[in-house]
C-alpha cells in the first residue's frame, strides 16, 4: 500500500478544509486514474447505499468523507461509526471539497474509499460452483458494472475478468454494480491462465456466439456452468471459442447486428439461473 493514507490506519476523525490536503488530492487520483488505483490498491466508491453494503459485506474501508448532510442523518452516521470502528479515518468536509473531490456539482453525502478485493484462478472451487461467468476483454465500465450487478441478482458464483479488461474498481463500474460489487467474487487472470482452468472445468463451458449453432433456450447447461461472454467489438477470440463445449446464440429478428453484451450476459444469465429462480 502507498499514498498518505498509510499512516492512518487507527480510526479518527478529521476535518479538512483545504482543497489541497494530500487525502483530498489521493482520491481525486483515485477517482481518475486507473494507475493510482493499481499503485495504492484501493477504490472510490459514492454514496451512502455503497458504503453500507461494503461495511456489511465486511470489506476493508481506509477512508469515509462525510458531507454536511451526513452529520444529520442516522444511518450515515452508523455507517460513520462502523467505518471508524474498522480503522477508517473519518474525513469531516464541506460540500465544495466533495465536489472538488469527485468533480461533481451535485456531489454524493458521502464518499468511502476502499481495499480492492479480488481472488485468483486458483480458488476457484468448481464443486461448489453452479454459474460461473467469464468475460473476454470487457471494455466497457458501465457493462462490466452490469454484469456484476446480474451476476449477484441471478445468484451466480463470480464473475472472472480474461485478459485486458476495463478496471472492475473504476468509479464509473463501481456505480453501474449498485453495490453488487461488494457481493460478487471477482477474479482476475490472463487469457492463457484461462484457457488451462476452462480446459479442466468439469461441467459445461458455455460460449454465447452469433454464429452459435444452439438456441440458448435449447442448450444444455450442466452444472458447474462456466459461461463465455465475448469482447464488445471482436465477440470471443478463436482460442476462447474454442475451449466451448456449447456455442449458444440469442435469435435476432431485426437489423441489429448484436445484442449489447451486458444484455446478452443477463439473458443467458436467467436462461441458466432458471432452476434457481423462484417468486
Ligand atoms: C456486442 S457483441 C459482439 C459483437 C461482435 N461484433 C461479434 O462479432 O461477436 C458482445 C458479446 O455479446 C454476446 N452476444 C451479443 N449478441 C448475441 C447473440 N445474439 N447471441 C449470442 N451472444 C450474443 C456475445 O458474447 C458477444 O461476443
């Protein structure tokens, strides 16, 4: 870990005042750049919904910047004393340091800032799987959040990220998971890592592909699935395509050339999830 923060770990509370205090200016870095997120292995993410369901779901919290309208509200200031409780340094900010912040008029009340979590390949545990989903070179923030948030709707075990994917901590996927982030296992690997993995899956590996053969309503989906989505602009490359078993399609009828992948993803999602999926 780097950055001002090291040397704060015991909980506190402070106030800033000062758009150029080194905290204010770590996460402004954190918020733009994908490197100071890497570098310091932490993430922004807005609002008071978020920073509840990371408190509950028991993720590391370094910092939890609290606006003027935080201080009247009971359960920002639960989530206050629970961050503080973990070790968080409490930041007491005006609305202007907020917006300067996360460059926004309208800032959230509050802004936590957070350990990353992901796990490896290997702790995969394919017997206590049902659906896990893979996702070749996403791209897109608001899709990768998406599927993540579909993911933990559909009660999937994880969401694997293969090869060069846009950052599952960018403030902008961070927002589009509304929370699921912080309750879906995510695991990051290279594209070589994965093919070995897929190549020993004891269930299906199911691609979706538009020159699939199966209709996705038709397929067999044995459990554990392991489910291939392809990159937004290039679909699933050759070597992933071929480490399918299954190679499903979603019938078009009109002039679209495909389906969005995060819709794509959600479809089959519920097509395989169905057993599971009860009123
Ligand atoms: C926007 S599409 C990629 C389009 C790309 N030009 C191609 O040729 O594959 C992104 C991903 O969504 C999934 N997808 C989209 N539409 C689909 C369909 N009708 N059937 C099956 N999968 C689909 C596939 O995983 C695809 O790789």
């Amino acid at each position: 870990m780097s950055g001002p923060g090291k040397t704060t770990r015991v909980g506190a509370v402070k106030q800033i005042t000062s758009h150029s205090n080194p905290i204010v200016k770590e996460i402004k870095g954190l918020i733009a750049q994908r490197k100071h997120r890497t570098q310091a292995g932490l993430f922004v993410a807005e609002g008071l919904k978020l920073a509840t369901d990371a408190l509950e779901a028991g993720w590391d919290i370094r910092y939890l910047a609290i606006g003027p309208d935080a201080r009247d509200n009971p359960i920002a200031q639960q989530a206050a004393a629970s961050a503080k409780a973990r070790g968080a340094l409490i930041l007491e900010v005006n609305t202007a340091i907020l917006s300067a912040m996360t460059r926004k008029d309208n800032p959230q009340m509050v802004v936590g800032v957070y350990e990353q979590r992901t796990q490896s390949l290997a702790s995969i545990r394919p017997e206590e799987a049902t659906t896990w989903v893979a996702l070749d070179r996403v791209r897109d923030p608001g899709n990768l959040g998406t599927i993540i948030r579909t993911a933990d709707a559909v009660g999937a075990s994880g969401v694997i990220l293969v090869g060069d994917c846009t950052d599952p901590f960018a403030v902008e996927t961070v927002r589009a998971t509304m929370g699921s982030l912080f309750h879906v296992p995510l695991v990051k690997t290279t594209r070589e890592a994965f093919l070995d993995f897929a190549a020993k899956w004891p269930g299906s590996v199911v691609g979706t592909h538009l020159e699939g053969s199966v209709d996705y309503r038709k397929a067999e989906y044995g459990e554990p699935v392991l489910l291939l989505m392809g990159n937004e602009q290039q679909g699933l490359d050759a070597p992933m395509t071929s480490a399918c078993n299954t190679l499903i399609r979603i019938p078009q009828v009109g002039q679209a050339d495909s389906l969005n992948l995060a819709v794509a993803t959600g479809i089959t999602l519920y097509e395989i999830r169905r057993p599971y999926l009860e009123l």
